[in-house]
C-alpha cells in the first residue's frame, strides 16, 4: 500500500519534471532563441506552498505561453468548500498540478490548453485534460488532434468518448451558445487505482508535447494576412470569457490563495470584441 504522502510526493515530482521538458520542447520550437522566464511565488505562509512560473513572450511560435506548476496546502473559504470533493466538512486541501496555456502567433495555429492534477482532501484524486481553440477550421488538424488523444485514453483504457464528452460540455460559453474550441479531453475525480491514473496522467503529459510540436510545425511556415490576425484576435476575446467567468482553474487558484499573475497566465496578450 502506498502511503498519502509518498503518493503526494510522487505526483509532486512528475509536475515539476513535465514542466521543465514543456519549456524544454517549446524553447526548441523557437530555435532557442527565446527562453523561458522563471518565477517563483509563493503563498502567504510558505508552510502552505507556492510555485513556479515560466513565461515566454513575443517568439516567433508563441505570442505568449506559461508554464505553470504549484503544490498549495490549506483551508478553503466555507462558501466554496461544497465545490470541491471532500472538502465540504473541513474544507482542509492538498494539490498539486501543471497548466499550460500557449497563444501562438500565426492564427492559422491553434491556442492549445493543457493541466494535470492531484487533489487531496477528504478525498484524493487526478484530473485535468487538453483541448485546443482555432480560429480557422480545419478538419485534418481537428482529426489529428483527437485522434492523438484518443490514443492515450484507450492505450490507459480510459473512456474517450467520456472525456470527449464531458470536454465539450465543459469548454463551453453558455451566455453565447457556443463551444469554446473544438475540445479535447477532460477528466475530474479520478479516485479508483492511483497507480493506473498516475501512468495516464504522465501519458497524457508526454501527449501533450508530441501533439503540440504535431500541430505547430504543420502550420508554422503558413503565411497569414491581416485579416487573420484580427480574426484570432475576436476569438481570443471568447477565451478570455471563458477563463474570467467559468474556468475552474481561475476559481480554484483565487479561492486557494494562489499567485494572480499566475492565475491569470491563461490570459492571451491581446484580444478584441466587437
């Protein structure tokens, strides 16, 4: 039997890991030309933890992309412990995770979302996922992407078509009536055999580079106009609705204490509205 804190200790590790071959990978991408800006934060006692930022601006891939890894302990706010699985009584929390938001600079490319997560409360469990926001259609690029993902979930018999699902109707803009992207995957409240959904989480992560160096250096040579750019740029305005009134990341991060720069990373550098 594997103790809690080995458990916490293990998952812990694997975040900080994936972080650094994220950075890694997308540093390539830009030829090395750029590097990651690192910051570390921490909360207001350092007893309950903090984390690292890693941020990268103005590339010829990236318009911006942060790599976020934290492990935060504490006691939520009683209004928001009945959100959280087995926090409601005490509203006592452990949790570690990844998130990576990356807003390319052509807008043939797609913005693309990943994070990963361990949660200890009453109760303990994995989730995350990874979907991605075009503002140009295309379908090979859409077959690619799930596909991939796919792949990941039935080689960890995981139900796909669940977490397809559960994504669509998670990334979804219900004052607009419309889907945010074109999905992806999404998982909470993985509490059955830590081990098997220890390995899916670090599969999924190692996922994640592969189809994010896929789908960018199909598109990186692609020539964009003018027009383009202003239509990335609506969509981004949708992004941002999404992640300020819905996304459960920016909800957990505010009500754990967490860093705001860091919190609000997910933000693109430039969005309009009509």
């Amino acid at each position: 039997m594997i103790s809690s804190d080995y458990r916490k200790k293990m998952a812990e590790s694997w975040f900080t890991y994936l972080q650094i071959q994220i950075c890694k990978s997308f540093e390539r991408l830009e030829n090395n030309k750029l590097k990651f800006i690192k910051r570390d934060w921490y909360k207001k006692s350092i007893k309950e933890g903090g984390g690292t930022s890693y941020l990268l601006t103005g590339g010829e891939i990236f318009d911006k992309v942060g790599v976020n890894k934290s492990t935060v302990s504490g006691i939520f706010p009683k209004r928001f412990r009945s959100q959280i699985l087995g926090a409601k009584k005490k509203g006592k929390y452990w949790a570690s995770g990844i998130s990576v938001v990356a807003h390319m600079k052509n807008p043939k490319i797609p913005a693309v979302h990943f994070n990963t997560r361990f949660i200890v409360t009453s109760k303990e469990w994995f989730g995350g996922g990874v979907d991605a926001t075009p503002s140009h259609n295309d379908k090979v690029e859409r077959r690619i992407f799930h596909n991939e993902l796919k792949k990941v979930c039935i080689q960890n018999k995981k139900n796909y078509k669940k977490y397809k699902n559960w994504c669509d109707k998670y990334f979804y803009l219900p004052h607009r009536k419309e889907p945010r992207g074109i999905g992806g995957i999404f998982f909470d409240y993985e509490t059955k055999d830590w081990i098997k959904n220890f390995k899916f989480v670090r599969d999924l992560g190692l996922a994640f580079i592969d189809i994010s160096n896929k789908i960018i250096n199909r598109k990186k040579k692609i020539k964009y106009s003018h027009k383009d750019k202003e239509k990335q740029l609506f969509k981004r305005g949708r992004y941002v609705e999404f992640n300020l009134l819905y996304d459960r990341g920016t909800k957990f991060g505010l009500n754990s204490g967490g860093n705001i720069e860091s919190i609000l990373m997910s933000l693109p550098p430039e969005a309009k509205w009509k």
